[in-house]
C-alpha cells in the first residue's frame, strides 16, 4: 500500500500547510483587529475540522474507489453484468482497477472463443451428418454377389467416399471408392460433389464406369483448385453377364482373391485422379476383372495401406495381400471383410489413426447363389475422442 | 529415420532444375512452393526439371502441388519433367497417374535431351 500510504500523507501534509496559512492568517488578523486570545471552541472546532477533512480524503481516495472494484468483481463471480471500470488514481487500487479490466477483456474473449468453437463444432456434427446422410444406407440388389463396405473418417468431415447405384434399366451395378487429398472438411465438400456428380450421371443413363469417371473430371477439375484431387475405382458388374469391369482414377491396387488356386492379385488400377488434368478421355480405361465362384475383390483407400504400427512400419499392400491370402476362402464377404479388419487392427496396434479408412470387400457367389442385400457400415464414433484401432470396431 | 528435406535451383539453358532431398510432406511444402513458385514466371526459362535424387518421401500434399506445377507450366507452354525418382516416389507418381502426364526420367541429362529432340 506504499502508493495510498503516501497519497493520504502527501494530502495531509496539504491539509496541514494550508491549516497552518489559515492559523496565520487568522492570527494576523486577530493580531490587527487586538483580539488578545481565542477560545478553547475555537481550537477544538479547528482540530475536528481537520480529521473531518482527512477523512474525507481517506474515503474519496480508498473506500470509494475500492467499493466500486469490489462491487464489479462481486457481479463478475455471481454472473451478474459487470462493467469496465475507469480507474481514478494512480495507485494499488488503480493497478487492481486496471487487472480487473484486463481480466474481464480477457474472460470476454475466452468466452467468445468457446462460443465459436462450440458454433463450429455443432455445424461440423452437421456437416457429419450430412455427408453420413449422403453414402448410401441401403444398396441394391446385387445377385451374383455379396458385398460388405465400411468407412470410417479420421476427422468429423472425411474425404473418403463408396456408393453403390443402379442404372435406370436395372441392368448395371456401379460401386465406386474415392480418397481425396488430405481428410477433414476440404476433402469432405470434394467428396460430396464427387458422390452428386457420378449419382447424377447414372441417374441420367451412363452406363460405363469410363464415361463416369471421364464425365465426372470434367466437371470437377473446373471446379476445383488443381492441388486438390480424387482418386477412385469404378466398379461395374454387369448382373446379365455376370462380368465384372473396372476403371481406375489414379488410385489404390484392386485387390483379388482368386479361388482356383487361392492366389491373389493386385491390379494397378491406372488411370489419373480426378480433378488433376482438364481431359482424361485419353488415359481413363475400362477394363474387365475375370471372376470365377468364390472369387473375392477387395477395394480399400490409403487409410490402411499408409497405417503405421508402433515402429513405424507401414501396413503395405502387402500386409492387405496376405492378409487376402488367408482369409479369401471364406464363405462371406462379412466374414472375409472382418479377418481382414482384425489383421489390420493386430498390426497398427494403438497407433492412432491419422487417415480415413474405407474398405469394399465382394465376393462372387455365382448367379443361382441365394444373396443378401449388400451389407454397409459408416462407422460412427460420437465421441471423436481419440482413435486407436482398438476403438475401431472393425474386428 | 527421416531426413530434413532440402530444397535448391540452378539454371541451365532454358531449363529450371530443382533439386530436392529429404522427406516432403504438408509441413514443408511452403519451401517447396517458396523456391519454385517465384521461377514460374520466369520468361528465361521455358522448361522445369523435378529432380527427386536423394528425395526420399512425399505425400498426396505434394504430388497435388506438382499437378498443380504441371496445370501452371502447361497453361504458359513451359514443360515439367521428373528425374531420379526413387522406386517410392515413382510409385506414387504411377498410382495417381502422374507419370501420364508429366515425362519421368532417370537422370536430368536424358530429360534435357529430350527437350533438344523436341
């Protein structure tokens, strides 16, 4: 309190200069007018005049001041309104002013922080939400073959994407796999107008997986900066022939499981990503798989493939391919789809996920084979704490 | 264990070469961007080599900015080739698709015979 302490002895030191001027100047004039003595009245009447007036001083420069801090620090911590206070004195009680407004500036913009956030984090659970709403929850009827797809999104937003559409005449089933560049919300509105794009030309009668791809870039490189991109596969299964086609953007291998030999095979799926070069009309190509009964294609993003372990060892396409080499005999898609899942998860251990991950597994069970409706899954984690293959649910 | 990526430019001819080492991901792709970038409109130069020699690693960050170089380079009829791509790097470049787009070379002498055959 050293800055009050020599306030209030500075003013008193005031105070009593300019009492002793006026005893002075009293005396000299009692002094002219021959007034010989003053009265004890007199005397005490000056004496309480000066503690009055200290304390006056005492009162305007401590309590008030600090009434009025205290006053806005008690609406502070009741959650009443407080105000910016504007500190009179140049003192401990103007530096206590002074923090209490620095404070309250502060709090203030914390608490718009926290609000914004919480604005940004309910709009991403909706633009979550959306993207859920845009895959596909129920897929056609696909005899011939046995289908399981899951995809999983390292952030709220993700950029991987599979869909599976029919064409008008029911003749051709399309299942498409994209990864955009990156993950989070850029690589999610890519992704939606990727899905919207190919949705809107089978709708409109294409009827090739290459004119879809081809079609596809065309309109999304224009749209897009050219350092964003898709790659993706485009699956065609021609349920009258029961032949299988494919047309690669620049992505991952397709992966396949061939029964006769319990062999497996990665095919380059060639071509160039989506949104990368105005044409590919040149470069996209469609080509057929052969399948034979019980053979298995499997289709996957980089989110797997890229997935360390705790050393730091990537999974590899090799670590998928031998997985495949194991599992491919099984009877179902779901119960290939869930040893894959579960060797993956073995290998990357607690390695938190870093990308989306997204698996397409088909098994062909042969035209006369009984099947079920084609399995999907987007998984979901409401809690988006953090992700370790153990909270994965995928084995 | 991964190496800080180093990034330099020389002049030969009419031809960029930049010469890259190290890993390349996201973090670092300013530098990248930062020593290229400023070349483009360079009219002394009608040609950009990539030179991947001792690159050891890069991500779909920077395989979109080399799409991005190429669209850039095309749209002023400058040329970009790659050179000294390691067999990571080259399968990157082969599984997006790149290499259908952008002439990959083992050393940069083959790539700027090219450009004297053209």
């Amino acid at each position: 309190m050293k800055f009050i302490r020599e306030n209030l002895i500075n003013k008193a030191l005031l105070l009593f200069a300019v009492l002793v001027t006026v005893v002075g100047v009293v005396g000299i004039i009692l002094n002219r007018m021959e007034i010989q003595s003053v009265s004890l009245n007199l005397f005490l009447a000056v004496l309480i005049l000066i503690f009055v007036l200290i304390l006056v001083v005492f009162i305007l420069d401590v309590i008030v001041p600090i009434s009025r801090v205290h006053k806005q620090m008690v609406n502070l911590l009741t959650g009443k309104n407080y105000k910016k206070i504007e500190p009179t004195t140049i003192d401990e009680i103007g530096v206590i002013t002074h923090f209490f407004n620095e404070i309250t500036h502060d709090l203030e913009k914390i608490s718009y922080d926290i609000k914004e956030r919480r604005r940004m984090s309910s709009e991403l659970d909706i633009a979550a939400q959306i993207q859920k709403d845009v895959l596909p929850k129920e897929a056609p009827e696909a005899p011939g073959l046995d289908v399981v797809a899951k995809t999983r999104a390292a952030a709220e937003v993700g950029g991987d994407t599979f869909d599976f559409l029919l064409s008008p005449d029911g003749n051709q089933l399309f299942v498409y796999i994209g990864d955009v560049t990156g993950h989070g919300v850029p690589a999610g509105l890519i992704m939606m107008m990727v899905d919207t794009l190919v949705t809107a030309m089978v709708y409109r009668g294409v009827n090739n997986g290459r004119d879809l791809i081809v079609n596809t870039n065309n309109l999304l490189t224009p749209r897009i900066s050219s350092r964003l991109f898709m790659t993706s596969v485009m699956l065609r299964w021609d349920k009258n022939a029961q032949k299988m086609y494919y047309t690669g953007a620049g992505h991952e291998h397709v992966l396949v499981y061939h029964k006769k030999d319990e062999s497996v095979e990665a095919i380059r799926s060639g071509g160039i990503a989506l949104g990368m070069i105005p044409d590919v009309n040149q470069i996209a190509q469609e080509k057929e798989i052969p399948l034979e009964i019980g053979d298995s294609v499997v289709l996957y993003t980089d989110g797997i493939t890229e997935a360390k372990n705790n050393t730091g060892e990537m999974y590899g396409v090799e670590g998928l391919l031998e997985s495949l080499k194991k599992h491919g005999y099984r009877p179902s898609a779901e119960s290939i789809f869930d040893n894959l899942t579960r060797d993956f998860s073995n290998f990357v251990g607690e390695y938190v996920q870093v990308d989306d991950i997204t698996m397409i597994v088909i098994k062909y069970l042969g035209k006369d084979a009984a099947t079920a409706k084609i399995k999907l899954e987007v998984s979901t984690d409401e809690a988006q704490v953090e992700r370790k293959s153990k909270l994965w649910g995928w084995s | 264990m991964s190496t800080v990526a180093q990034i330099s430019q020389e002049l030969k001819g009419t031809t960029y070469v930049i010469h890259m080492t190290g890993e390349i991901d996201v973090s670092n792709l300013p530098e990248l961007e930062g020593a290229v970038n400023p070349l483009v409109s360079d009219t002394s130069a009608n040609s950009f080599i990539l030179d991947c020699n001792g690159l050891e690693f890069i991500d779909s960050k920077v395989v979109g900015y080399m799409a991005y170089l190429y669209s850039t380079l095309s749209r002023s009829q400058k040329k970009l080739m790659i050179v000294g791509a390691n067999s990571t790097i080259s399968d990157i470049l082969t599984l997006v698709g790149l290499n259908s787009i952008i002439p990959i070379f083992p050393t940069t002498e083959e790539a700027l015979k090219s450009l004297n055959q053209t």
